[in-house]
C-alpha cells in the first residue's frame, strides 16, 4: 500500500486540501472556517503561528528584527499556544507581519504547516502562500481579494466587537502597510498561486462569498477527482 495520504481513506472519502489565500481582513479566516465545516475538515490559521512567534518575542522583549532569536521562537511553537486570545489583536497582526518576513521563521513554521496539510482525509488552510509555498499541489486554491477600504471597514467593525477602539483611517492605514510588508518581502511574498480562482469579496455578504467559495471547491474537486 502506498503511503500516499491521496489514496482513497477507508470511508471512501477522498483526499482534499483546500488552500485559501489573501491579504488581512479580505475574509479569507471566515472563508477557510465556512468550507472546513461544510466538508468536515480540520481547519489551520497559519497566521496565528506568525502571530504566536511575533506575541512570544514581544513579550519577551526581544528585537522583531532578530532572525536568530524569531526562529528559535517558531521553533518552539504548540499547538495550544494558538488558542491564545491575545493573538486576535490588531498589535497582534502586525507583530505577525513583521516577523513574517524573515525566511528562517518561515522555514521553521513550514513542516508544522505542512503535516497539517498532509493529514489523512485533507484539511483546510488559510494564509499568505499555503498554495505557492505550503502545498502547492492543493487541488483546490482561493485567493480571496476586497479593497483596501472594504477590508478596513469589516477589520474596523471586528476589532470594535472585540472592544478594541480604534479610528477607521488607522485601520485603513495598518491594511496598506501589511499589504506592502506581506506582498513585498522577498520570503515567499503574499500573491495568488498561477493556479488559484481569484474571489473578490468586496460587493459580496458572508453568506454570498461562503457560496461562491464552495463552488470554487466543487469545481476544483471534481476536476481533481476526474483525475485522480
Ligand atoms: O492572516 P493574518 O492577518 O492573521 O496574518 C498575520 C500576518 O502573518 C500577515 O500580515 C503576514 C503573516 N502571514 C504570513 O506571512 N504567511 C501566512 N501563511 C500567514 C500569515
């Protein structure tokens, strides 16, 4: 038998990793979450580890800038250390994004990311480069999209359910940052794999993006199981 986790499991369900990309706030998390439960798939944050590490070395006192020290910090990361959450927070996203950069830490929160991916039965998940770098051969890929200023009004409202205060134009300006930071680093930098369905999320509700989402996923994979 192969150990091949593609093969058809013993409930007959087959193999299926959805990766769902994008940039802050574009809806990608409730995106990811919504096919996760449609299809019974665990499901990965995997801005939540850069955020963990980016937590860690602020707590910690330690420079953001310091490779060495970030990566010795992914390199300890659990688990049950994503549950925190203080890892919500707007500060939170942008300590992520800083760390983000360097390509030691992406390396040593890859085969975490990448185990998870290649669990049996499949798994979804949500990030910056899960269909260039992570799991490239996903046969289902979103690249989920908004505008800046949509992205900024949805970050805006969440952030102030979670009762955090903050002026819109800050949003705003946090999301263009991220954007420039996350898309303009040379360690696999934030864009759509040559493979993925863009789905731009600005005019759409919840519920409409949820949709369009799942039919992407019904097309990617019933191509994928034509072919396999
Ligand atoms: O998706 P998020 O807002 O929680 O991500 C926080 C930061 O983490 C993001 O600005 C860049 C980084 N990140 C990344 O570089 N690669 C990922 N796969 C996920 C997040």
């Amino acid at each position: 038998m192969s150990d091949d986790p593609r093969e058809d499991t013993s409930e007959g369900e087959r193999f299926l990793v959805i990766a769902v990309d994008g940039p802050a706030a574009s809806g990608k998390g409730t995106i990811a979450a919504g096919l996760a439960r449609h299809y019974r798939l665990p499901a990965l944050d995997t801005g939540l580890l850069y955020r963990c590490v980016g937590v860690l070395m602020r707590k910690a006192g330690e420079d953001l800038d310091d490779e060495a020290v970030a990566t010795a910090a992914a390199a300890t990361l659990t688990a049950d250390q994503l549950e925190d959450p203080a890892l919500r927070t707007r500060a939170a996203g942008e300590l992520a994004s800083r760390v983000a950069v360097h390509p030691r830490v992406r390396a040593a929160l890859l085969e975490f990311q990448r185990t998870f991916a290649n669990q049996e039965g499949g798994a979804v998940l949500d990030g910056r480069d899960i269909g260039t770098v992570i799991v490239p051969d996903a046969p289902a890929k979103l690249y989920v999209t908004a505008t800046p200023e949509v992205r900024a009004d949805r970050r805006w409202k969440q952030l102030a359910g979670q009762g955090e205060a903050v002026a819109y134009e800050d949003v705003l300006a946090d999301i263009l940052k991220r954007d420039a930071r996350d898309g303009g680093r040379e360690a696999a930098p934030m864009r759509p794999a040559a493979d993925a369905v863009l789905l731009d999320t600005s005019e759409m509700t919840i519920e409409q993006a949820a949709d369009a989402a799942r039919r992407i996923v019904e097309a990617a994979r019933a191509r994928w199981l034509k072919a396999n």
